[in-house]
C-alpha cells in the first residue's frame, strides 16, 4: 500500500476537518460553513466520510481528499502535507534521498544524450556523402524516406571517432558514452565509437524515450550483420521490443500483437499498414516482453522465419539461446517455455511460420493478403509443433511414432488448461493412430512453491501498475505526453459554455497536483512543457509521475485521432463529476428539508439546477467524439 493510501486509512477525515470546521451530519455526510472564503448563509461545504473526499459547492467550487485540505488550508506544498500526516499516523515515508535524485537526474541527462545522438545519425543519413550507400540499401529494401523519418533511422560514421567529436562539442565526456553503450573502452584505456558505418535503428520506450541502438551492416562483408546496444542503465534488452512506441494503439485495437525476428521486418509492416508488428531483436523472447504485450493485447502471434522454429532438432533441444552482445545468433523457438507463460499470464500466443524461407518483409512486398492470411490462421503452440514432428515422416513405422510421442507428451504437459491437455492428447493419438492411452501425458504441478511462485509473479507484474481511476489516468498520461493538448481541451470546453479543465476535476491530491504542474508548463516560456514538467516535479510526486509515464502507455495520444479521444475523455471526467455531485446534492437538499431547513433545500435545489444545465451542455458537446475508453472496460 502506498503511503498515502496507508494515511489515509488511518485518519478519519471528518476529524480533522472538524478541528477547524464546525460540522452536522447530514444524511450520509457531514456539512458545514467553508473555511475558504465569506459565506455565512449557506453551508455549502460537504465532508463524505465514506469516500474520505470533501467538496465546496459554494463560491470557491474547491474539493479533494484530506491532503488537499490541508495543502489549501496550510498553504503547503503535498511532500509537506504528506509529512505531517505521516508524522501523526506514524506512516514511515520512503523519502528521496539526495543520491536517488542524483541518480534520477542523470538518468535524464543520458536520455537526453541519447536523444542528441540519434537526430546525430538521421541528419547524417539524410545529408552526409558518406551515407549514401546505406542510402541506396534502404531503398533497395523498398523503405521510403518518409519511412525513415517516422523511425529515425540513421547512419553511423565509419569513422572511429566521429560520434564521440561530435559529443565532445556538444559537453558530453567518453564515460558519459562508455555509459550509455555508445563508446567502447579497452582495457589499455582506449575508447572507440561502437557503431561505424552501419544503418542505426534507434530503440524506444512506449512513450518514445530512446534507450538504445540497433545497427545493421551497409557492406555485406562486415561482420556481425546486427548488433546491438550492451545493456546500459537505460537499455535492457530483455524488456524492450523495437516498434512499440508505433505499436501499441492497433496491437490495443486489433486486439493480437505480431512479433517478428527482425528490425527491417518491422519497418516494412508498418510501412505496408501492418502496424501491430514489433520485434524482440533477435532473441529469444522472454516474460518481460510477454508481459509488456499483454498490456494490450490478449493474443500474440509468433511470426517465425522457418529456420528458426522449424527445425525438429531446435524444438527437441527445448534451450533458449542467449544472443552475446557482439555477435549474431539466431534465437531458438522454446514451445515449453511459452506454454508455460501462456498459462500464468493467461495470454494466446500462437505461431505463422513463413512459407518457401521467405523473411516477413519478403511476404508482405509481395502479396500483403498472404501476410494477413498467415497471420489470422496462425496455429496454437501444440498444434504447430505436432505440424513440425509428423510432417513428411513415415507414421507407419513404429520407432517413428515412439519417437513423436517421446518428442511431443513433454510439452503436451506443460499445456495449463487440463481440457485443452486431454484434447491434444486425443488429437496426437488420432494422428499416430494409436490407443490414446498408450500417451501418458503428467499433470501439470500445483503444489504450494508452484503456487508461491506464481503469486510472486504476479504480485512483482502489478506492485508499481497502481491505476485508481482509469479516466484521470488516461487524461494525466495524454497531457504528461504531450501537454499542450490542455490548451485543446479547454477551448472546446469553453465553447460548450462549460468552465475549463482544472485540478478540481481530479479526485486524489497527487491527480491534483500533477495536473497544476501541466496547466503552469504551457503558461511559461522559460522551457518547454515537457522540461518544465521534470524540473518543476514536487518531492513526493516522482513515484506518482513515473507510474503515470510507464504503467499507462497504451493510452499515450499519437495523432489528431487521439486528441479527440482526450477532448472526449475530459468531458467525460467532467460529467461524470457533474452527475455525482447531482446524486450528493439531491441527498443533501432531501435531508435539509427533513431537518425542515427548507431555506438550506431551496439552496441545495438552486445548485442541482445549476449542474444539471451545465451537465445537459455537456451530454450535447459529447455526441461529437467516440468514446475512446469502451474498449478498456472502465466503469463510470
């Protein structure tokens, strides 16, 4: 539990605001004079203790949870709010240590670098005599330039310093490099560009920070034809997938993620509208990734190039490889390891192999129907296994049939589902023509390590994934993103006659707070929004800001398509508001008239038509945008 949430289980709110504020129970709730502003006539202040939320229907229109209270109140900041009420529920606060923010602001800096680095390598690539052969290739490879610009491809010197002069001039040092993967030093001290005369595919995360490189040879003789990044602070491979940043939306709608081998398989789906393709880079892929997919998708098809999944002596082996880092391997096809993690991450991940050894780009360029029929029929783990052990062998000879059945029952068992295991079993003894109960397929395990270390799993996929209101999650992500889209949301609010966007809207302080440090990023000009954002981050709020940056990335805005979705989504956060503070004031307006305060109701009553005038202009601006969020389940 996160330390606000554990303070606020601690604390009864209608104490502590009744220490400054004279309350009555009204109903369900407490009311009371606000202590914000003038007003001895109406007591249009409401405390709920139930939600441990209040809110001021009066003239400052004011509202939050106990942290805001005090912060308005007090006139503090939230880290100092948090510390003390920390300090008087004796929640322990895990405090940001000056060497952690030390090492946050250098994780920064190094994307930043980063960033640099690669706009370095696409302007060589477009402008550079040097490039052109790397130029001619792409081309070649049937990539267009607009292709280029959409994935930033670049081109690496071949010279062995050229990099590292151009970051010397721009103030970053050889270790700030050596750090990031970008220079490689020997032992004897010296330092050398890692990336020379290769075309360079920058790595993204979801929201489109680079974090790395991968590189592809421009002579055909170099060696390795691919190499990538080492893993750095900010590259780790086995948690990363090349094209995500472009993926996720159509892997959300379509509803299936499509993972290939290889960078330019990727580029040249997405260039022929097959956006829903990414690659794990040319290993083996892990849970990490899994897990990231299933973020967006409930299925995953493997598009294997043939000599990868199917060779029978690879799918025996059953090893993963290991790619070293400076040097190409293919990644082996473990069908036991991905049952197994179709089975605890509850994913379908299904398997396309190509025909005739052609690579995926191949197939697309030349007929995308076969592609996309290839990808809708791709076959369950079992099923294409058991293709790969029959096919073009002799099912008569009984040493063959022992030998398929040695071969297959092994990963038969490691299918979860016991109905899908006995169905499989049944459908290799139809095959084989064999008594089905000659095929002895174990049990899956469930004993309490098994169950142990599922729980571990699961509980290690969700401890930092902590999203309390999907709306206001969705809403803080887009303008983290991109934040000038405020400023679009608020002139059609302003058009529908309805107040612009404000922190009111937004249920927990810290929602509160971070939309405050959005609205001051576009009324500056010191910086731009995003850079006003990081330096203008409170103590207290970075956990709350990462979560948002990294744990909602399938709802990042791309295009004008997703601006709608936002404008449509902050006039759903506001009626959705609206609509409660309706149902509370119709409660509250009721049990003043029990009171017989008929004053108080005819008070109440005026503020219900209030919000129902500006709830109706809302529900006619709404039937302009699609509801962006229909497909996420969230409730409202």
């Amino acid at each position: 539990m996160k330390a606000t949430e554990e303070i606020k289980s601690r604390l009864d709110i209608v104490e502590i605001i009744r220490e400054t504020v004279k309350l009555r129970r009204t109903g369900n709730a407490y009311t009371g004079f606000c202590p914000f502003h003038e007003n001895k006539n109406t007591p249009a202040f409401v405390v709920w203790p139930d939600s441990g939320s209040w809110k001021c229907f009066g003239a400052c229109n004011d509202g939050g949870d106990i942290f805001s209270f005090l912060m308005k109140k007090e006139g503090w900041q939230f880290f100092e709010a948090l510390q003390y009420l920390g300090r008087r529920t004796g929640v322990e606060l895990e405090q940001q240590t000056p060497q952690q923010e030390n090492e946050r602001q250098e994780r920064l800096r190094m994307h930043n670098l980063l960033t640099t680095v690669s706009e370095y390598y696409h302007n060589l690539l477009l402008d550079s005599d040097a490039a052109d052969g790397a130029r001619k290739l792409l081309l070649q490879r049937g990539l267009s330039q607009e292709t280029w610009s959409s994935f930033g491809l670049g081109y690496a010197l071949s010279s062995w310093d050229g990099l590292r002069n151009f970051c010397s001039k721009n103030g970053y040092s050889d270790d700030d490099l050596v750090v990031v993967g970008l220079l490689v030093k020997k032992d004897t001290g010296k330092v050398f560009d890692r990336f020379r005369d290769r075309i360079l595919m920058p790595i993204y995360l979801q929201q489109g920070q680079v974090v790395g490189f991968g590189a592809r040879v421009v002579n055909s003789l170099d060696q390795p034809k691919f190499m990538n990044s080492p893993q750095t602070i900010c590259f780790d491979k086995g948690s990363l997938l090349y094209g995500i940043e472009k993926a996720y939306m159509s892997i959300r709608e379509d509803r299936t993620a499509v993972l290939v081998e290889g960078y330019m398989d990727v580029i040249a789906a997405h260039q022929a509208g097959f956006t829903n393709v990414v690659s794990a880079m040319g290993t083996a892929l892990t849970e990490k990734q899994l897990r990231l997919l299933k973020r967006y998708a409930p299925r995953v098809v493997l598009a294997l190039d043939p000599d990868i999944a199917g060779d029978r002596a690879t799918l025996r082996s059953l090893t993963v490889a290991r790619q070293n880092l400076e040097r190409e391997s293919a990644p082996a096809f473990d069908p036991r390891g991905l049952l197994r993690d179709e089975g605890h991450l509850e994913l379908d991940i299904r398997v396309a192999t190509m025909p005739n050894g052609m690579d995926p780009d191949e197939i697309i360029a030349a007929d995308p129907e076969t592609w996309r029929s290839l990808i809708s029929e791709a076959q369950p783990i079992v099923d294409y296994v058991m293709n790969v052990f029959t096919t073009g062998r002799d099912l008569q000879d009984s040493k063959v049939k022992a030998e398929i059945i040695d071969d297959i029952v092994p990963i038969i068992s490691d299918v979860s589902h016991p109905a899908e295991r006995a169905d499989y079993k049944q459908k290799l003894a139809r095959i084989l023509r064999v008594d089905e109960r000659m095929i002895q397929i174990r049990k899956v395990g469930t004993s309490n390590s098994n169950i142990k270390n599922r729980t571990t799993l699961e509980s290690e996929q969700f401890q930092n994934v902590e999203v309390l209101d999907e709306l206001e999650n969705y809403l803080l992500v887009a303008m983290l993103r991109k934040p000038e889209v405020l400023t679009r949301v608020n002139r059609t609010l302003r058009e529908a006659g309805s107040e612009v966007l404000s922190s009111r809207d937004f249920g927990l302080t810290e929602y509160q707070r971070l939309f405050d440090i959005i609205k001051n990023s576009i009324n500056q000009a010191v910086a731009t929004p995003k850079q006003y954002i990081q330096n203008n981050m409170d103590a207290g709020l970075y956990e709350n800001w990462k979560q948002l940056s990294y744990a909602g990335n399938e709802l990042i805005l791309e295009d004008e398509r997703r601006i709608q979705d936002v404008i449509s989504s902050a006039i759903r956060l506001r009626s959705r508001n609206l609509r409660g503070w309706l149902i509370d004031l119709q409660f509250l307006e009721s049990g003043a008239r029990d009171q017989g305060d008929l004053g108080q109701a005819q008070n109440y009553q005026d503020l219900i038509l209030q919000h129902t005038r500006a709830l109706r202009g809302l529900q006619s601006l709404s039937r302009h945008y699609s509801d962006p969020l229909s497909s996420l389940g969230t409730n409202q």
